[in-house]
C-alpha cells in the first residue's frame, strides 16, 4: 500500500467506505441489515490498482463492523477473497 494513502472516511449516510487518492475515488460499499452488514462493491478505478487500496478500505469495514458487533455478508467477490486470505476475519461471516 502507499505510504501516503490518505485517511479513510467512512461516510455512513452513503452506506460507505471512501479514500481520494490522485484526485480518484475508492470505495466499498455497503448495506446495513440489523446486525449484518453487507458488503457488497468495492470499487478502485483502474490507474489506482494494485497499491493496496481496496485491502486498506475491507480492512476499515471489516474492522468497523467488528467494532459495532456485527456480521459481515461478502456478496463482493473482492471481500470473498479477502476474507478467505485472512482467517482472522471468518469470525465476522454472517
């Protein structure tokens, strides 16, 4: 990841997690169903691929939801695949 990735935002009346980056947006989305929240895009545009950035904005979300008590529904193939690369996480899966 970038050393000078800015600080995530997390925009709750938008159902996001968002960082600028080169003047670009990055987000994960999601949607919020009593205690599951589901994760469901992650979006970083092309030029921005492969600094990290969507590891850093799962990670936020994941760690929120942990933070609110609540579970996570991978529906983005993205946060799948994060979640299977990081067993810590599978305590989180609705």
């Amino acid at each position: 990841m970038s050393p000078s990735l800015p600080d995530i935002v997390h925009d709750e009346a938008a159902s996001r997690f968002e960082v600028v980056v080169d003047g670009l947006r990055c987000v994960v989305d999601y949607r919020r169903t009593g205690p599951v929240v589901d994760l469901h895009h992650t979006g970083v545009p092309r030029p921005l691929e492969g600094r990290g950035i969507a590891a850093a904005l799962v990670r936020a979300a994941l760690d929120w939801a942990a933070a609110q008590g609540l579970k996570v529904r991978p529906s983005c193939s993205y946060v799948r695949v994060y979640m299977q690369r990081h067993p810590e996480t599978q305590g989180l899966r609705a």
